[in-house]
C-alpha cells in the first residue's frame, strides 16, 4: 500500500516528521517496506522563461531559444512546436541526467549551432505523457526554482506492508486512523482528501438505474446514474497522488475510482450507460461463459463465479475486474456508478481460478466495509459532477449489506493478564474509541468521560467497527490496545528456572531430526529449505496432494507437498541447469498426508559421483546403490534397527522399477524407500540423467529404549571372532537380502554377522559369495561346533534353492 506524505497529511492533521510518521508506523504493526522521494530525478531541472525564439538557421523545424533559468541567457536550440517567446517552462542544464531519455545533458551543436541544455517535455521528464510539446508553465512561475519543489513533486512516498488481517488499511484513511490513535494528530474530516466539502448523498432526479442483484455473491448493489458529463483529464493534483503511487490516470472517470479506492479502501465501477443492454444483474455465471476484461483478454467462467451482466450477457468479473464492452472512453457522456459489496471468499477463489489479480480483488476478497455503500456512492457521485459535470439520477438500491451488530465483553484487565502490559483502563477506553469502536454509549473519543464510563459495567460491551472484520474475540482487543500503547513496552521477562542442572527440553523427535542432520552434513550433503507448497502436477507422481490450499499464492503453489522429493528436484534442475556437476541435496520436513502430517528426511544425489580424470577415467554417476547405502547410514544415526531391516521390491509409481526399493521393519512398517526416480518423473521436472534419491520415514523409526543419560559401557568379546566363506548357485530371482536373513537365521547364538561380498553370472547361472562372522563367547570354537554352524547354514540356503559350490 502506497501513498504519500501530503496524501495523509489530508487525512492527519498533524506536526510529526517524516521519519517519526515511519517509526509509529512500524510500531503500530504497520511495518514501512521503504521510503522514496519521486522529485529526486527531476529535482535540478529549474523554471525557465523563453526570452527570445528564432529560426535555426540550418533546419526549418528547429528553433534558437535564449532561456533564463535564473542565471541569465542561455543559448538552447529547441525543436518543439510550442516553443515561443515569452513561454515559461522547465530547463535542463548540461550536466543534467534526463530520466525518459536515459541520457545526461552536456553542451553540443546541433546543425552547428551550439545549445547549451534543453527545454523538456512532461514524458521526457517521466512527469506525465505528454510530448507534443514541453511543458507550460504559468506566467508568474517563479523563475530559476527547483521545478520538483514548484509543482510539488518532492513528495515522499511511503510504502507500508500490510497485512491480510488489516483489511481496514487498504486505504489511506484507515492508515491515518490508526496513527491517530497512536498520539500523532486527529482525524481530518473525510472529505478534505478528496476536495469535497460535502459527502452526503446526492438526492438526484428521474429514474434510478435499473439494477438487481440475484446471487449470495453480491448481497448489496447500489448504483447512481450521471447524465451530460465531460470526461476529459483528471486535475493536476489526482494525476500527480495516482503517479507517485504508481497509478496510470487514464480518465477523470477513471482516476475518480482510482482515487476512492486508494484512498478510502472503497472500489467502484463506472460504466457508460449508453453501452448497457438493460438492466445491471449481479448473478453467478453460468459454466463456460466469457468476459473480456479491461486488460484486454478474455476469461472463461464457471458456475459459481459472480458477475455483473446486462442483456447482452456477463460482462464484468465482480469485485475483479470490469468488462470492455462498458468501459467508459473519452467519448462518454451518460455513466453509471457502481457500488458494491462482494463476498470475500467467492471473489478469492474466483481470482484464484482465473489467475486474475487486481487492486479491487485485494480489498474486496480481504473484506470491504459492508456499511460504507451509500457513503462511497456519493462520494464518487459528488467527485464526478465535480469534474465532469452532469446531472444525477436517483439512487438504486438492490440488496442488503451483511452488516451484523457485533458485541464483545470486555475486561480490562485482560490487557495485562495476556499481553503482559499494565495499561490503565481509561487509557484503554481511549485508544479503542479512536479506533472505532463503541463503549455502551461512548462512540468517540472526544465524548469519552469519567461519568460516562462509571455507567460501564466492569466487562465494557464493546462494539466493533464494520470495518474490522478481523476482531472477533476480547484477545483481539487486548492485541489492539497493545499495538497502539507500544508493544516495545512490553518488558521482557526470562521463564521461570527450575534450580539445578538444566534438564534436556528436545522432544525424541527433534533428537532424532538433529541426529540426522548431522549425519547427512557429515556424508557430504547440502541441506536445502523447500517450499512445503507445490503444484497439483507435481505432486501426481507421488501420490497427489491431500490438502489443497483455499487460497494459495499461485497455481505453483496450490497444494501441500505429499512428498519432499518435488521440492528437491526442483532444485536439483536449477543447480544442474547452472552448471552444477555434481548435486548432492538432503532436506527435513513434513510430508502432508490424508491422515497428518509425517516428519521426513529426502536426499537427492545427481550428476557426477566420481569426476572424469586421467587416472579414474571416465566419470560416474549415482546409483540405486549410493541411495540404499546413504538410507542405511542415515537409518542408523537415527537409532533405527538397521540389522534387522528386510529389502523389499519397487518403491511406487514415482520410483524407477527394478532400481528402486524399501527398507522395513516386517512387511507393513516401511522406514524408507531409496533408488533411482522414475525416467517419467525426471521428464516432467525437466532433468536429463538419472537421479538417486531416498526418503526416510521419521515417524515410523520405533523409538530407542533408553536407559538415562549415560552412553552403555563399552564392552569388546574377549575372544577372537571367526570368518568363514559361503559360495552358493542361487536361482536367478533370488533376491540377495533374502539369502543373507536366511544365513544369519541359522544359528543365531553363533552368527553375529552376514554379507555378500561377490556375485558371479554366466551362462543363466547365478553364483553368490557371503562372508559369515561368528563370535565365540565363553569358549573358542572346535572344529565340530565350526562344522555343525555351517551344516545349519547350508541348511538354511538349501531351502530357497540355493546349493553350495563345490
């Protein structure tokens, strides 16, 4: 929201600085993205007068100007058709950087006549558009001033950030209301902004416009009739404030709701009657239905949208954006004002599914003021005949506002019981009063009285302003007092210590996240901070997104990540797209599930491995491998029972088939998948090669029984453990995690480890080595008990087919 200083000095009367209007600004919640001073690029530029204008010698569209601008002639050669002797306009003297030419002025000859600096335009100067000619300026402009300071364009402009909950403060009168009630000046009457000394409604003749509303979408639609205007150039002073908050003025009509809506958060419409079939109907639109909007581009509806149409159809996407077809022009004489309220939600989800943006889609999805129709209806009504002339018809009224009475049961005391601040009860009734709200009787601050508030019950019923659709409960109020008090004020109290040796505040589960942060930093991992948003297609792959968001950001960004993976390859293109050779990316966070959210850790592993070089070779690339063994490492960090873990198949849809898998505790308990990404997942994310990856289920990893503080005793066998080598031709599907189970589930007391350590294929035939520790405990093997622990695990192999190799 941008405006500037003097813009709410119309609202504020008051002696405050620039940098202290800043500083309560931010204090009051309102926080100051930045200030910029407009007249900053044009502020050498000095009034100048024409002195004498002649030919130019060598060309018959150029003119020889003598111009003072204060320091006495100066020769300038001058090619705009206005430029005459006597004229007052706007100089630029060498040296000067000229912003709508991005050049700096300097003395040259043009057609061999010397010119020592230019006579500029208003677009040349970015000071307006026009360029037939340079600037006029009165005859008594003072000559040799800052042209900046003399047409007031040194004006600071503010931008404050505001907040979706501060619908109130879309405008400028609700900004200079809340630093009102901060102690920084009073309220100005409502109309000085808009240089109108009355904002009644205007009592017009004939017949209202015929208008009707038929959908919950638009509970109230007043509208007014203008007839006989001139709709020619906003004033100077309109066109300046639109400017510098980066407003285009189009039209007086235009730049009237502009203007209102800016300024007192109220959008308006205006349409030129003579364009519209009928009567106005706000209704739902029907399901493909088209509106070609003011931006020049044509949407298609659905049902549940509201429009405005008239007999010839739907023309305007309500409380979005209007339509061509009635848009006023140049040429218009008979209008028609619209004032409406608009259902916040319906207008989000429209502009949503059209991905339509607006200034009027900010304010009316956040919620107007239901209860200043007939207000902003005649404010626009007065500004127009104002400017443009004309005569009013009288005034339609279709609906009803959904304004409700809302009271809220108020204790004082409240204030410092939550918000930790002592703030003297008057004073509280004050700062509310001069927000808006109504104590019992008590509707303004300056009617506030200790006799008064003695007639309030301890618990003040406190009304709220239609305004602030945000309040809904007594701790809202107590929010408000503080803001406006200073929540810098607030002192800041340590919580209460127990006396002792600190005690362990992480939860189990942040132990366990912190455990495996390190451990996948320590493995050569980047982490990496994703959006926890991602689009519906990019979340198809890995199951679909269960939770969509009512009001996202963007389509990019409509539904909760059901995996971390989108996130990660997005990332992992970005990085390999800038040159990156090898990717090596973890993250942990939540995964967003029909039944809860899940704590995660992902990694993705893309790009070079190991880099070419003149003794390695060629490069290597990841494997399904790296991201088992990366699974592994991590499980255990974690505290998951690694040796006990079983290999299963393919991940899911998302996982490339046969180089893919799942670690798991018994069948149904999977602690992780790992493997490569489906080819099709990688086209999608645009990622040529393959990319490795792993999520682990952080959730699902049982947790350590633990027995205090203090790590177990290390404790090694004291006798030396025995190795023995198994070589078995297995069948060809026997999957090798099955035949090590198999092995150490020979002899359980005596086998402490198994692994496969070679693999051998020919001729269909598929041979498996395994490397088997025994760890004797009180005694050393003999060669019998040696012998009967490998009779138990040739046993063991021969009952999924496998045969020991002679």
């Amino acid at each position: 929201m941008k405006f500037t200083l003097s813009w709410l000095k119309d609202h504020l009367d008051t002696d405050a600085s620039l940098d202290a209007i800043v500083e309560a600004l931010t204090r009051i919640g309102l926080e100051v993205e930045g200030v910029t001073d407009p007249g900053a690029a044009v502020k050498p530029f000095r009034v100048a007068r024409v002195l004498s204008a002649e030919r130019h010698p060598q060309a018959d569209k150029l003119q020889v100007l003598q111009v003072d601008a204060g320091d006495g002639p100066l020769q300038v050669v001058c090619g705009a058709p206005n430029a005459r002797a006597g004229l007052v306009g706007v100089f630029g003297a060498p040296g000067d950087y000229v912003p709508g030419l991005d050049v700096t002025l300097k003395v040259a000859a043009i057609r061999g006549v010397e010119s020592n600096g230019m006579m500029c335009s208003a677009r040349e100067l970015q000071v307006g558009e026009g360029h037939d000619g340079i600037i006029e300026l009165p005859d008594d402009a003072p000559v040799g001033t800052s042209y900046a300071d003399y047409a007031g364009l040194n004006d600071a402009v503010i931008d404050v950030s505001i907040t979706p909950n501060r619908q109130d403060c879309m405008g400028v009168r609700g900004i200079a209301r809340d630093l009102a009630a901060a102690g920084l000046g009073s309220l100005k009457p409502i109309g000085t902004s808009l240089h109108l000394d009355d904002v009644s409604p205007v009592e017009g003749s004939g017949e209202a416009p015929a208008i009707r509303t038929e959908t919950p979408g638009c509970p109230a639609f007043y509208a007014q009739a203008v007839t006989g205007v001139a709709n020619g150039e906003a004033p100077e002073w309109m066109q300046r404030r639109l400017r510098a908050v980066g407003q285009k003025p189009i039209t007086t009509l235009v730049d009237i709701t502009n203007y209102v809506m800016l300024d007192l958060g109220r959008p308006l419409h205006v349409y030129d009657r003579a364009k519209v079939a009928g009567a106005l109907v706000a209704r739902a639109a029907q399901d493909g239905e088209q509106v070609t909007a003011l931006n020049g581009k044509t949407y298609a509806l659905s049902a549940g949208m509201t429009v405005i149409a008239d007999d010839h159809g739907a023309d305007d996407i309500a409380g979005i954006m209007g339509g061509e077809r009635t848009g006023v022009s140049a040429d218009t004489t008979d209008v028609l004002i619209e004032c409406a309220y608009f259902d916040p939600d319906r207008t989000a989800l429209t502009g949503q599914a059209l991905a339509l943006t607006s200034d009027a889609r900010q304010r009316f999805e956040r919620g107007v003021d239901p209860a200043f129709l007939d207000e902003g209806l005649a404010i626009a009504t007065r500004m127009v005949l104002a400017l443009c002339g004309g005569t009013p018809s009288a005034i339609a009224r279709a609906g009803e506002p959904p304004v409700a009475k809302r009271v809220i049961r108020f204790d004082p005391k409240l204030t410092e019981r939550l918000g930790g601040l002592h703030v003297a009860p008057e004073r509280q009734a004050r700062i509310l009063l001069s927000l808006g709200f109504t104590l019992g009787a008590i509707d303004h601050a300056d009617a506030y009285s200790d006799a008064l508030m003695a007639t309030i019950e301890s618990d003040w019923p406190v009304s709220v302003p239609t305004w602030r659709r945000d309040i809904d409960g007594p701790a809202d109020l107590v929010e408000e007092v503080i803001r406006i008090e200073g929540i810098d004020k607030v002192a800041s109290t340590p919580l209460p210590r127990l006396p002792g040796v600190a005690k362990p505040t992480a939860t189990p589960e942040q132990a366990c996240e912190r455990r495996v942060r390190r451990a996948a930093a320590a493995r050569g991992l980047d982490e990496a901070v994703t959006w926890s948003f991602v689009s519906e297609g990019e979340a198809a792959p890995f199951g679909g997104g269960a939770w969509t968001l009512a009001n996202p950001i963007s389509e990019e960004l409509k539904v909760m990540r059901p995996s971390l993976l989108p996130g990660l390859l997005s990332a992992t293109r970005r990085n390999l797209a800038r040159g990156a050779g090898s990717v090596r990316l973890f993250e942990i966070g939540r995964r967003y599930l029909a039944d809860g959210e899940r704590a995660t850790l992902a990694l993705v592993m893309a790009g070079d491995k190991r880099a070419r070089g003149w003794r390695e070779g060629k490069g290597v690339g990841f494997d399904a491998y790296d991201a088992k063994a990366q699974a592994l490492a991590l499980l255990a960090a974690a505290g998951a029972p690694v040796d006990n873990l079983q290999v299963f198949g393919e991940a899911g849809d998302a996982w490339h088939p046969g180089q893919s898998g799942t670690l798991r505790l018994g069948p149904k308990t999977v602690l992780a998948a790992f493997g490569i990404v489906h080819p099709s997942v990688l086209k999608a994310f645009d990622i040529d090669g393959a990319v490795a990856a792993v999520e682990l289920y952080l959730d699902a990893i049982p947790p350590k029984r633990t027995q205090g503080f203090a790590r177990v005793a290390y404790a090694p066998p004291a006798l030396q453990a025995v190795r023995r080598d198994f070589a078995f031709s297995v069948p060809a599907e026997l999957a090798a995690d099955a035949l090590v189970r198999a092995v150490k589930g020979a002899d359980k007391g005596a086998i402490v480890t198994a692994r496969v350590f070679d693999v051998f294929r020919k001729d269909g035939e598929t041979s498996m080595a395994v490397e088997v520790t025994l760890q004797p405990q009180e005694k050393s093997f003999t060669d019998a008990e040696l012998k009967a622990v490998a009779d138990k695990v040739v046993a063991a192999a021969a009952k999924l087919g496998a045969t020991l190799r002679g």
